[in-house]
C-alpha cells in the first residue's frame, strides 16, 4: 500500500475532470482501508469509489482513498433464491454479468450502469422500473469514526428515489466495503413494463424473454442514447427525475399535454427530466466545452477540457430555465465536490 502524492484524478472520475490529488492510496483489502483511516499523518481523507457519480471542482487536499477491493461469493444459498456478496472495488456492470452467467435474476434492469458496487446503495441506484432496494439485502460498511464494520439492513438504510442514509444523516460518516443482494435462482421476476424495453424485445423478435434478453435490451437502449464515458466524460444521468404532486402535475399537463409521465402514487407523478431539459432548448448544446449530450438531454458531458466549476455553472442554467419555463425544480443526482 503506497502513499502518491500529486496525482491527477482525471482518470479516476468518469466526467474526465483535470484535478490532483495531494495524496493518493489504492487500497484492496478491508485491513489495507483500515490502516488508510488510521493514518495520522494526513488527517484529512477523502473516499474515492469507481468516480462515477461524483463532479470534481477543485484539487483535493487531503488523502483520497481509492477502494478498489474486490470478489464476489455466495454467502448463502435457498429455495429458489441466493444472497450474492460483492464487494466495494468490483465494477457494477460487471457484477451484472456475472449474476447473468450464473443465472441469478434481479438486476438485469441495471445493466450498464456506470460505477462501482460500494456506490450503489448510497445513490439507491434505479433503471427501467428497478431500483437497488428491490433486491437488497445488506450492506457492510466501515465506520470512519470507530474504524468499526457495521451492517446495515434494507430498513436501516432508509431508501427512497435515489437516496439512502449515506447521503443524508450519515453522509461522510462511513465507507461501504461490500453489497449483499438477495437474487432469484429460477421463476425470475421479469421488469419488462417500460415501454423501450418492450419494443426493443419486439424487435428482436423476442416474446419469452430471459434474464440475459432484458440485460440485451437495456444495454442496447443505453448503449443507443448514452455516451461511453471513456469516449467522452460524462456521470450518466445528471439531474433526478422530478417527483411531483398530483396537483402540480394536473397544472402541468393541462399546458404540456404532449408530455410522458409515470404514476408514482394516487398523489405523485414522475415527469421526465431529460424532456423537461429538451423543452427547454438545451438538448445537444454546447458551452465551451461543458454541453448538453445530443441524444438524451439528462446527461452533461465534459468535450474535453470542461472544469467542475463550468458544468456546475451550465447545470445551474438549466434549472432556472426548466423552473421558469415550467415551474418545475430540478435536482442534481450528482454528488458535488466543492
């Protein structure tokens, strides 16, 4: 375990942001996290997973840890169902693969998904009418004031649309080093409502669809209208999709009848972000080099040489276009290095 100092983090973020690192340590093992923590010689610490949903806007002077532990196991094996560990370092697309080869179902829905597992409980990571919470079992994870390991249940961890407790009461507090998922052995329970899913399966000509099909179809709809972050630097979805009440909605529709929505609940409606932004003239456009991606308007994308302070200036733009033009909110999915 070797200490670095001045390194540049441009490849540790997915939005390709050219920021250093005053120190640097990749730490494999739960000891090796440990001993990191305990370091006294750099008071200050700062946790780096796979970067994926993270906008970096200044050097980070402290000691930025990496968890790049790995290995996933069975840790326990039913009637019909297994729990799956995987732990922190391992890359969630990944992880899907594997589940897939192995036959356990559940997430399949997330395929594609950039970033790494110790990422996905803190953003309750969701696509195409699954979220992480669906399937969760428990998560590991090292209290950064004891140097502790605690277990967090699905009830402790307090879910909700891409939130949980690690960004809100206990955000900062500890760092996750490893996920256990409760997946399907057989009898899978297949998410095929969304309508991408569903004509993309009809394309293909396929009316029983597999676990592995519904992987297929995700990653071909994400491979279609996402850019490769190693191509061009982006974080995936920027803002979360807007949760409104039904009174809100009623007003909303009543001048946007064209507009897609989803049906949370008798009292809420989801509106889609990426379309509030495209309304709103931003779609494909281009400042500097911060700019908006020119197939889904939910995602910002770094050309080349954009800074964190730039994205977060077009992002403000667009919240009070999208608030002025609708009255709508939007907010930041995005973690914030600032």
């Amino acid at each position: 375990m070797e200490i670095l100092h001045n390194i540049s983090l441009k490849e540790y973020n997915t939005f390709g942001i050219d920021v250093n690192a005053k120190h640097f340590v990749s730490v494999s093992s739960v000891n090796e996290l440990i001993m990191a923590l305990k370091n006294s010689d750099y008071p200050k610490k700062f946790i780096l997973g796979g970067g994926s949903n993270m906008l970096l806007t200044k050097d980070i002077d402290a000691l930025v840890i990496r968890v790049d532990i790995k290995g996933i196991s069975v840790a326990e094996a039913g009637n019909g169902y297994a729990l799956i560990e995987a732990n922190a370092g391992e890359n969630w697309h990944q992880f899907v693969l594997w589940t897939l080869q192995n036959n356990y179902g559940g997430i399949e829905n997330l395929s594609l998904i950039p970033g790494n597992v110790g990422s996905a409980p803190i953003q309750n990571i969701g696509a195409y009418g699954v979220e992480l919470k669906d399937v969760f079992h428990s998560c590991r994870a090292i209290n950064i004031n004891t140097l502790e390991t605690e277990t967090f249940s699905l009830e402790d961890c307090k879910f909700a649309y891409r939130d949980s407790i690690f960004k809100t009461s206990y955000k900062g507090q500890y760092v996750i080093t490893s996920l256990t998922l409760k997946l399907t052995t057989e009898n899978h329970l297949l998410h095929t409502r969304y309508g991408a899913i569903q004509n993309t399966l009809k394309e293909k000509g396929i009316a029983e669809p597999t676990i592995q099909d519904i992987s297929d179809a995700v990653i071909s709809i994400r491979q279609s209208k996402l850019p490769d972050p190693k191509k061009i630097g982006n974080s995936g979805s920027f803002f979360k999709n807007p949760v409104i009440s039904k009174k809100e909605f009623d007003s909303f529709i009543e001048k946007n009848p064209a507009a897609p929505y989803y049906i949370v609940s008798e009292s809420e409606v989801k509106v889609p972000a990426g379309w509030l932004i495209e309304q709103a003239g931003f779609k494909g456009k281009r400042f500097g080099d911060a700019g908006v991606h020119n197939k889904q308007a939910l995602v910002l994308v770094n050309h080349g040489k954009a800074t964190g302070k730039e994205l977060i200036a077009l992002a403000d733009t667009i919240i009070s276009s999208v608030k002025e033009q609708f009255n709508i909110t939007l907010e930041q999915e995005v973690n914030i290095i600032s």
